[in-house]
C-alpha cells in the first residue's frame, strides 16, 4: 500500500512524503541523493514490502516537494528540522536510516541530530562533503569533461572563486538557456563518472533537471555547510547503533577513500562491505544485491553482521 503526506514546513516549503510496504513493519526512512534529487522507486527497490515500512520524503526543493527547486530557507539546518518534523507527524519512535551519496550524508548528520531516533545505518557509496571532494570533482570535469567545464574553471579562476560558486550564479540568477545549458554538460559529466549511457535529455527531462542542479548548486556552494567542523571529525560522535557502509570500489564521484576514513573514525562500530567492480550508479548488480542483502539481514536480526564475507 501507498500513503501520500503533505507536510508544511518552514519558509513556505512542503514536504511530499510517501510510504510504502506494511504500515506495522519495520520503520525504515529512505533519504535519496543529490542535494535535490527527490526520492524514486529505485531507492525503494530491496525492501522486502511485507518487512519494512517504507518512508520516502522528497526533500526540501526536490521531487514533488514545494516549491520545486527553491534555494530559498533551504540549507542543512533546515532539512534536519525537517526530519525531526517527519518523525514526529509519523509517530516513529526509532527508524532505520538509509541513504546513497549525499542521501548518506544526511543519514550520518541526523544520526547526529537524533542520535535516540536511529535504530541503525545502512550507507551506500557515501559523500563526505570534504572541500577537497568538491574540489577534485570540478577539477576533473574541467580536465576532461569538456570545453564548457574548462570555460567555467577559468571564470572562476578570474573571479577567484570556486567552481561551484559560478554554477550556483548561473543556476540563481542565470537566463533559462543558460541554466539548460550548464544542465546538459553537468548531467553528461556525471553519466560519464556512474558509468551511465542516457541520452542527453530532452525538454520535458530538463524541466525536472534544471531544479535538481539548482538545488545542488546551492548546497556545493556552501560547502553543504559542513566546512567547520567536517563532517568526518563530527562522526567520532555517531551513536552505537548496527551500521554498515556498502561503496562501489570503482566509484568515480565518492571515491573509495572517503568510506576507508569514514570506517576509521567509527573505530570498528561499522562495517565496510565493498562492491566490486560497482562505480556511483545504485542499479550496478554488486550494489543492488549488497544493498538487497543488507536489508533482508537487517530485518531478520536488526544487524548487519552476516554481510560479513
């Protein structure tokens, strides 16, 4: 069964949440990527139904929340109000908490927020928000993503500025033709980082595009508002709860050595599950089934200790 919700939050946003499965399984709050991706049946897609009750917001300015695509009252702060909002309109006293990439992220920050809301960690391929990653992302794509990617590391050469800082611009203040355009060439480098083969996307596509880089734009130029202190030094207070980190070992856009770190600081309170030969793309057979895996063990034990090869 599906249940659709419509949460009024601060600064005129909606949330549209949906939950699915059995509404007296097992909570699991399912946080997707981006910033600004919004939520997809893909993310939903190794759950057991009949197991998991299955919550899916769309964060703030992502999917069908409202506004779509606003940076406007839209920063880290937010959405974790936003998530303690979520638990207390559902009535979940503990969930378990998944998210891929940036959905990641998020999943460590509001362990941090509420560390009594979480019952355990599954991490898929997991962004730390570091400078440096933001940092070698553009660096890449200006080296080999193509003429647009250099032209845009020299703007922000001249202007003394971050990558991201001149996107954020574009994306804020830009001409739509100039916000389709930076659209079309950073949705090609990421299809190229994940392995993806789309085709460049059409005009319908763009419409739901445009927002989704928009509010990416925002959060990378502000550094997800994690620069101090980062995001890894924050983590040694993580609460002790089942965790497990599954990353891709041929990940292009979070590398390998950020889930090694992550793994460090936690000081063996998680495990690192390596997919192999899997990059960023969720849909990669030793992501799915890890990701499958995990959640059928989670549920059978509320731990993850049988990933363990």
């Amino acid at each position: 069964m599906t249940i659709v919700h419509r949460l009024p939050l601060s600064g005129g946003h909606v949330m549209h949440v949906e939950e699915h499965g059995n509404p007296r399984g097992l909570p699991a709050l399912v946080l997707h990527g981006g910033p600004g991706s919004g939520s997809s049946p893909l993310l939903r897609s190794g759950f057991d139904p009949t197991r998991y009750r299955i919550i899916c917001p769309d964060q703030r300015g992502a999917g069908r929340s409202t506004p779509t695509g606003s940076i406007a009252h839209n920063t880290l702060a937010d959405l974790l109000d936003d998530l303690r909002r979520l638990r207390a309109h559902l009535h979940v006293d503990r969930w378990l908490v998944v998210g891929g990439s940036w959905g990641a992220t998020l999943a460590l920050l509001h362990a941090l927020d509420q560390p009594s809301a979480i019952a355990g960690l599954l991490l898929r391929n997991v962004f730390l928000a570091r400078t440096s990653d933001i940092h070698d992302f553009f660096a890449e794509a200006a080296r080999h993503g193509g003429p647009e990617w250099r032209v845009l590391w020299n703007e922000a050469r001249r202007r003394r500025c971050p990558v991201a800082t001149v996107l954020a611009d574009i994306f804020a203040n830009g001409t739509w033709e100039a916000q389709r355009r930076a659209t079309l060439y950073w949705f090609a480098w990421e299809q190229r980082l994940s392995g993806g083969t789309a085709a460049p996307p059409g005009d319908a596509v763009l419409q739901r595009l445009v927002p989704r880089y928009r509010v990416l734009s925002h959060y990378l130029h502000h550094g997800c508002w994690l620069r101090a202190p980062a995001l890894l030094a924050r983590c040694a207070a993580l609460p002790a709860v089942p965790t497990l980190i599954v990353h891709g070992t041929r990940d292009a856009m979070c590398p390998p050595q950020g889930a090694q770190a992550l793994a460090r600081v936690l000081h063996g309170r998680a495990i690192l599950q390596w997919a192999q030969g899997a990059g960023h793309d969720p849909t990669h057979p030793a992501l799915a089934a890890a990701m499958k895996q995990a959640l059928c063990n989670y549920a059978n034990t509320q731990t993850f200790s049988a990933n363990v090869p």
